[in-house]
C-alpha cells in the first residue's frame, strides 16, 4: 500500500484516538456502527504503525466493563482479533490484543455468571485456585543479555494462559514466559532487541 494511503489511515485512527481518550466519548462512539466496522476491519490490516493505533483504541473502549461488553457483541470483532495475534507483530502489540480479548471474554463472563447465579447461585471463587502462588511456566533458559516485559490482565484463567504461552513463545526473541496468577500479570523475559514499547 501507498505512503498517502497509510498517512489516511493513520489519520483516521488518529482522530478516533483523540475522540476515546476521553471516557465521556466511548458510548457514543460504541454506539456508532459505521466506526465500529471501520475499527473492526482495520484489524486484517498489516502494518504496524496501524496496528498500534488501532490496539490503543480497542484499549480505550475496553477499558470499561460495561462498554466492554458492548464491543463484545460487535460481530466477528473477538475472531478477528483472535487473528491477529498470529500475525508477525511485536510483543507488545499482541499482548494488548490478548488482554482486550480478555477484557471482551471477562465481560461475557460476567453477564453468563450473573444470570446463571440468578437461577442458581454458586459459590464464588473457582478462578483463584488454578495454580497456588504463581505458577512458573518458565520454559527456556534465561539469558543474561534480556529484558522483562510485564504485562497485567483482567483476568487469567488457564486456558488464556495457554494460549498466551504458545503464541508468545513462538515469537523470534523471546525466551520465557512466568505468569503469576496471584496478580494476574504475565513476565516476558526477551533478548535486547525485541520491541517494548507500551502501548499507552
């Protein structure tokens, strides 16, 4: 793609950012249909420089509970996010798309665990004890030339973790991953070289 098509893009999704850095914009923004398929389609979308936008936009309007629940109900928003984590982007910009998943995943869970408690009410907690005191995943030595990359997310029950673990291990550059699910935060541990930029 041309340089004049990305500086309209980027343009856009820079406008769209200035509109959700502010939290009294989001609902009317979530309640905008034409900005939500732009936004959802941006994510089949290559390039990193739009990739970041983008991520720190679905950061914003999922940052909230209630509007998170309503970006989850936007149709083939949570598969396509789900692909593009597989695509070749920095760490960083995929764990952001993975804690929006859970932001999405926990918004439902919620609304799924309310109503079932309406009918039938269950004890709270099973999600804390999946493993005691911060499971360690390590799964390759440690080189002394790296960096930590730590990353907190809503919540972290076993099968994210083991989706996160497969998909960030296979990344060029990384070389263990040690989730703690005491705090819910997953430690990258990277060579020097990889991309920690926080997308905030």
């Amino acid at each position: 793609m041309g340089d004049s098509d990305q500086e309209k893009v980027v343009s856009t999704l820079k406008a769209y950012l200035k509109l959700c850095a502010k939290p009294p914009h989001r609902p009317l923004i979530l309640k905008d249909q034409t900005i939500l398929h732009v936004l959802k389609n941006f994510l089949e979308d290559d390039r990193v420089v739009v990739m970041t936008y983008l991520v720190k936009i679905l950061l914003y309007l999922s940052e909230n509970p209630d509007d998170a629940l309503v970006l989850s109900n936007v149709g083939g928003l949570e598969e396509k996010l789900s692909a593009a984590t597989e695509k070749s982007l920095p760490p960083n910009i995929v764990y952001n798309i993975l804690i929006i998943i859970s932001r999405l995943k926990s918004a439902q869970a919620k609304v799924a665990r309310n109503r079932k408690e309406q009918n039938d009410p269950v004890p709270a907690s099973a999600g804390d004890s999946c493993v005691g005191g911060g499971g360690n995943m390590n799964r390759k030595f440690v080189s002394r030339k790296s960096k930590q990359l730590i990353y907190e997310f809503d919540e972290l029950w076993e099968d994210l973790k083991n989706e996160i673990e497969r998909r960030v291990l296979a990344k060029r550059g990384v070389i263990s991953i040690y989730f703690n699910t005491s705090s819910n935060r997953a430690t990258i541990r990277t060579v020097l070289t990889v991309d920690a930029n926080v997308s905030h």
